[in-house]
C-alpha cells in the first residue's frame, strides 16, 4: 500500500472519529481538509459525491455524510466493497 493511501486511511479514521456537527458542518470539513490541505479529491468530486448520497438518502436526510466517506474510500484506495 502506497504512502498516500495510508495518510488517507488514517485522516478517514481521524475525521469519522472527531467529526461533530450536523450534514452541512461535515461537508466543509471535507472541504478543507480532503480537498483543500491533502488534495485527495478535487472539488468537484467532492460535491458530486454529496449530491449523489443525498438522492440516495432521501428517507434518511442526515445520514449522507456516512455513504459520502465511504465513496471517497472506494474511490481513493480503489477498493472493492462487497
């Protein structure tokens, strides 16, 4: 595993444990810290993955942000969820 896919596991780690706020509050941490400081996903991605969770998540409005960090590790890491 590549040096960068480790940093990235442990800022997940970090940001799924500190992490407080409501849905709006996670994505802007997010932003700063997964697109703007570590350059893991660009922008557009990023809100691409929002918007995708939030139509899937309908029923359940708030819980998006979980479905969004796991895109992001799916995409990153390129791993296989079965």
């Amino acid at each position: 595993m590549k040096k960068r896919q480790l940093l990235f596991i442990r800022d997940a780690t970090i940001y799924t444990f500190t992490s407080f706020g409501g849905p709006q509050a996670h994505v802007a941490i997010l932003l700063r810290e997964f697109v703007e400081k570590r350059n893991y996903i660009s922008e557009e991605e990023l809100m691409e993955l929002v918007a995708l969770s939030q139509l899937n998540n309908a029923i359940r409005p708030n819980l998006y942000i979980a479905e969004v960090i796991l895109l992001l590790q799916y995409k990153f890491l390129k791993l296989i969820l079965l």
